[in-house]
C-alpha cells in the first residue's frame, strides 16, 4: 500500500490547524433572529464562548439541553444574559425585568403581558373615574333646599295618589293641577329644539315650579330617559343613583346629565354599539335646558267656570222640609 502512514498525519494536522484557526477567530455577530433559529441544534449549544473547548461531557449534556428547549424558553433570563454577554453589552435590561419580544412582531420592548398590562391598568382608571362621577352624582341627587324637599313631598303623594294613571301626560297634566291648588305656582313648560349638526329636531316636557323666586324643574320619569340597552354593571350602578322624580334647578340638572350622558357614553362604547344622536349628551341636556314655553290653565277661564257653577246652584230650585 503506497504510502500508508502518510494520510491520517496529515488529515490529522489540517484539522487540528483547522480548529485552532477556528478558535483564534472572532466571533461573528448574528441577528437576534438568526441566534434565535440557531440555538436549539447541539452544534450551537455546545459553544458558550470563544475561550472554550468543547468536551465529551458537555457534549452529551448539551445535547440533552437542546433536546429540552422549545421556542417558549427563549425568554429565560439564561439567554439573555448569553445575549448581553456575547455583545458585551452591561444586563441593564435584566435588572427591570424586561422579556423578549421574538413573538410580538414588533422592534419595541414591549410583550403580550405588557399590553395586557396596559388594558387592565385603562380599566383600573376606568373604574377610578367611575368611582369619582358615582361620588359626584351621589352629593348631587339630593334636593338642595328645604322648599325643594316640600315640594318633592308634595309631589310624591299626587303621584302616589293618581298612580293608576298610564299615560305620562295625564299625569303631568294632574300633578300640575293639584300642585296649583297647594298653592304652588306651576305650569306645564314645553322644550323645544332645532336640528343641529350633531343633534336632530326634538320636543319634550316637564313641569316648572317658583320656589322662593327661583325656577325648579319637576320630572315625573326621569331616570328612564337614560335607560339604554345592553348596559354595562357599572352604568346599571348609575342608573339606579337617579330617582323616578327629579326635583333641582337648571345648573345642577345639566351636571347630572352630563355625568349621567358621559356614564352612557362608555357604556354603549364598551359594548360595541353605536351611540345613538338621541343619546348624546347635547340632545339629551336640550331636554331640560332649551327654550321652552308653559302651558297653564288661564285663570279667567276657570274664575269663569267657577261663577257659572254658583249661578246654577242659585237657580235650581231648593227643597224644603
């Protein structure tokens, strides 16, 4: 055999000078992708660092390793020190706690987690705002005076007494009446608005009360004005903070609105429905604070009607004993 001694030497030597220039040489810097590809073969996970040798042993349990890892352990704090160490970069990183983002798609530092993150903290703030607009609804339900509180007593019992009445304006036209005849100075008052750009045309009405020289609104239904389909549990919550008659003047009824309008508006937005121009908080404050005209009973009429009674009553003929 020609030469038989001669070809394992240098085979030999050429691997040996092989792996010793492939020591000496520097490391080259791959993607953060590529690395991520790369890491899960034994050829790669066997090499740590460029100072070290590979060894029979670590060879084994390397390959064990690789045979454990699955895309899901990339975000290990091991790897990401192996990843700051190989560019020789400080673990600032690592000490705040920040993951990998190989599955988000993105080049920020932000994860699913951290995104989950942020919506449980809008809905924490969610839930702090409601918690103040309850507060604020709650010190604004209650009647502002003593004259008020009368007149919401006084309301209650004609109520309470013509409860058979169906129709709403019957009722208003009843409570109108009687509330006249206590003595009070009130009337049925009419609202009225044009079409804007963000509200349609509409009417409604109410009764208005003088109470010691200033105007009082008076609704017979008020909380069902604001009642809305598929309502979330923290609206449900401020839909039963309203009363079902509502006594209070113009300024603190337009803050109530609006922070009952607002309260719907989330509602029906975390629900994923359209907001209706009918509930918007323009239209739905047009209600009570738009120009309005009363409609009350003309007192002659009535004086009128009253005399004609006594003339009848004088004319029938009396029955004697």
């Amino acid at each position: 055999m020609p030469f038989p001694m001669k070809v394992q030497p240098i085979d030999s030597s050429t691997c040996t000078e092989s792996i010793k220039n492939d020591t000496v040489k520097p490391p080259v810097l791959k993607s953060r992708l590529k690395r991520f590809f790369d890491r899960p073969f034994p050829s790669v996970l066997r090499i740590s660092s460029a100072a070290e040798k590979p060894s029979a042993a670590g060879a084994a349990n390397d390959g064990a390793v690789a045979a454990e890892f699955e895309p899901s352990s990339v975000c290990l704090d091991k790897m990401v020190e192996n990843f700051i160490e190989e560019n020789n970069e400080k673990p600032s990183a690592a000490k705040f706690g920040r993951k990998c983002n190989c599955f988000n798609g993105n080049s920020n530092d932000s994860s699913d987690d951290e995104f989950d993150f942020s919506t449980g903290f809008s809905d924490s703030v969610t839930n702090s705002s409601f918690g103040d607009s309850s507060d604020t609804l709650k010190s604004l339900i209650p009647c502002a005076s003593v004259a008020e509180r009368n007149l919401l007593a006084d309301t209650s019992k004609i109520v309470e007494k013509h409860k058979s009445c169906k129709r709403k304006d019957d009722l208003r036209k009843v409570v109108t009446d009687e509330l006249l005849a206590l003595g009070y100075k009130a009337s049925t008052c009419k609202s009225k608005w044009e079409k804007t750009s963000s509200v349609p045309a509409g009417e409604y009405e109410y009764i208005d009360v003088t109470v010691e020289g200033e105007r009082v609104m008076i609704d017979l239904d008020f909380r069902s004005e604001f009642e809305i389909a598929r309502s979330t549990g923290n609206y449900k919550a401020v839909l039963q903070l309203l009363p079902f008659i509502f006594i209070g003047k113009a300024d603190r009824t337009q803050q109530i609105v609006s922070i009952v309008s607002e309260a719907a508006r989330q509602s029906l937005k975390k629900k994923g429905m359209h907001i209706a121009p009918w509930r918007k908080p323009e239209y739905m404050k047009a209600k009570w604070l738009s120009p309005y005209s009363r409609i009350t009973p003309a007192p002659r009429a009535a004086a009128a009607e009253e005399s004609d009674a006594v003339a009848e009553s004088k004319e029938a003929p009396s029955e004697s004993c």
